[in-house]
C-alpha cells in the first residue's frame, strides 16, 4: 500500500507539474486574528473531493482519451536489454544516503539550558495571557509548549523580542498591546473580552533553547526495535544488505527509463495531452491562489511567473517532457496488453479503493496503477 501511495503522488507531481503547487495535500492558508499572541494561523488540509480533475483526458481503463501511443511512440528493445554492472552499481554515497533517511524520523533537536537566548533563535516557550487580570481563551499554551524564533514578528507587538536575553528556566512577563481590529475572546465563563487596543500581560516562561539535530545510532538493538516489524531486519547487517539492494534496484530502474527515453522514437507529443496538462497546473495555480486569499496573477507573480501567459508556456514546455514519458509507457503496456481491472485496485488499496477514486477519478487511479505495472515488468525483464 504504502509503495503504491508514493506512485500516486508521483503521478500527480507529473501530471500537476507547477513548482510549489500540492499535489497530494493541502496548502496552508492565511488565517483571521486570533486570541493568542501569534498573528494567524495555518489550515488543516481538506478531507473533501479534490477540486483538480486529476483523471481529465484520461479513459477509465487509465489510457490518454483518444490517443494509441504507438501511433506515436516506435520503441526499442524493453526486454533482455544489457545494462552495465557498473553503471548501477551502489555507491557508498548512495547507501549512506538512503541509511541517514531511515533515522531522519527519530532525530530530536538538542535542548540548550545554559546560556540567554539570542536573536533568531528557535525557543520552546509557555506562557499564559490575561488583560486586567482576566485570562483569556486561547491565550495560554497549556503547559504544551510552542516553538518561536527569538526576535521575529510573527506574534503580535514585540512579543518574541522581549524573550531575548532570558535563560531556559525563567520566567518573566512579556507586555504587549492588542492591535486594531484584533479578534475579540472570552474569559473562563464565556464572557466577551475586548482585546484590541488592550495591554496584555503573558507570563512567559523559556523552557529550552532548540539546538542541532541528534540522530540515534544504527545499532542492531535500535533496528530491531524500530524495523523488525514493518521491514523485517533485526541486525545492522541485514538492514545494510536491504539497504544497498534498493540503491542497486533504483539504479536499474533509473538506468532503464534513461534507455527508454534515449533510445524510443517519438514522432510528436499530442497537443490534446499538453493542453491537458497546462490546464490542470491552471485549476491547481487558481485553487492554490484562492486558499491563500489572492488572485491568480499576484499568486503567479509570487511563483516567479511575469504573467499568465508566461507560466502557460513553462507549464506547456515540461508538460511535453513529461508527456513524452507517459506515452513510452503507455505504448509498453499497448504492446503487452496490459491493463488494470478492478481487484488489482483491491488488491493495492483495500478499502481505500472508493475514497481514492472518487478523489482522482478512476482514470488517474488506473493509469498510475499501470505505471507500477510497468515499472515491476521492466525491472523483472532485464
């Protein structure tokens, strides 16, 4: 499931091809004013439909709607081909790479407790506000603790630079005062509390000083606790032999697409399939804009892009790349037959299948299921 997850969001990256657009999740949106020091907040992503139609242009069996790739696509020999063992070869770059991402996940920040904190600095701190007094909803962290950098406007006034100089343990009252227009709160009885224009009083306390990431050691006590369920290694031994078979197997596979690409013939790329394409990053350009509250040519503007029609003809030039690799690929699966039915779908997403297609469309879903197809029959036949 969770390899065919990761194809998924692929396919979107290729299909949805604007930098800086989301493909599989949501984008943060700028929030109102809200009762705590910060100045916003950020939007939990949607579990609703998606507003791309991630399967337009696409048939339900996962094929380009009205184009047979091998009218345009003459391939070269996919099957049996020599690859250079050392060309595939792992490097112990490679491996280490791939060792350090198993571990990213369990890393943790060092805690700094003995010196003052110092401008840009990332501090963990609590604090519990209240004007005239009273406390007020959402002012306080709960004794959760919240991370902020020393010196940095993102919560109201001068909040953050006040903590400055002050040493993991204190605490002492951070003073600011509410802006116009800020949002009213309430107090523990659920009375009204105006907060704009008000002072309010935040007694802060620094818990740590954030310092630099700290990794666990690979050692077979640790592997076997954290690996030996879901990937089955107990040992340093076993994991570095899983570990440098998948460099070796994503070589081959990167080797073979590299051959594919170089060597298949490929007379024109549809216009109906960029078309496509520039499309799609339009509705994810515009839907992306909406949620951050601006129209699409500031938001294309902030991406970098001089106007619409200059972000239509980048989109257009990497649509065509992409496209010409999507059709080697459907001109592989054309040759062998191959398609999707509905119990792979099962098979790879369980119950899954009907939040998923009704998601990306039941074209899109077939066509990156092909791909993972194609990909397994290309890696056992060579």
């Amino acid at each position: 499931m969770k390899q065919t997850m990761i194809r998924i969001c692929a396919l979107a990256a290729a299909v949805a091809l604007a930098a800086g657009l989301t493909a599989c999740g949501g984008t943060a949106s700028s929030g109102s004013a809200s009762s705590s020091p910060a100045s916003g907040s950020a939007s939990e992503p949607s579990s609703g439909g998606s507003a791309l139609d991630y399967s337009k242009g696409i048939t339900d069996e996962g094929f380009w709607e009205g184009v047979k790739a091998l009218d345009y696509i003459t391939l070269p020999e996919y099957k049996g081909v020599a690859i250079p063992a050392d060309e595939i070869a792992p490097s112990a770059e490679d491996i280490q790479k791939l060792k350090d991402s198993l571990v990213e996940s369990f890393g943790e920040k060092t805690k700094i407790t003995d010196r003052a904190v110092e401008d840009g600095d990332q501090v963990n701190i609590d604090y519990v506000g209240s004007v005239d007094g009273v406390e007020f909803s959402g002012g306080s962290t709960g004794g959760s603790g919240t991370t902020v950098t020393a010196g940095s406007t993102n919560y109201i006034d001068d909040f953050l630079t006040q903590i400055i100089g002050h040493k993991p343990g204190e605490t002492m009252n951070v003073v600011v005062t509410f802006p116009e227009g800020y949002n009213d709160s309430t107090d523990k009885d659920g009375n009204t509390m105006v907060l704009q224009n008000k002072e309010a009083v935040f007694v802060t306390t620094i818990n740590y000083i954030e310092g630099e990431m700290e990794y666990p050691e690979l050692t077979d006590a640790f592997i076997a606790e954290n690996f030996k369920a879901d990937r089955g290694w107990s040992t340093l031994a076993e994991l570095d032999a899983a570990v440098e078979q998948q460099v070796q197997e994503t070589n081959k596979y990167n080797w073979l697409l590299t051959y594919l690409t170089e060597n298949a013939a490929v007379s024109e790329v549809p216009q109906s399939i960029i078309d496509t394409m520039v499309e799609m990053n339009i509705a994810s350009a515009t839907g992306s804009a909406a949620q951050n509250g601006l129209d699409l040519a500031t938001f294309l503007t902030l991406m970098g892009f001089e106007s619409e029609d200059a972000f239509r003809t980048e989109m257009a030039a990497q649509a065509k790349e992409t496209a010409r690799q999507l059709l080697i690929f459907q001109a592989i699966a054309e040759t062998e037959g191959m398609n999707v039915s509905e119990s792979d779908l099962t098979e790879a997403f369980g119950d899954q299948s009907s939040t998923l297609a009704e998601y990306y469309g039941m074209g899109y879903l077939k066509m990156q299921m092909l791909m993972g197809k194609i990909q397994d029959f290309l890696m056992a036949q060579n």
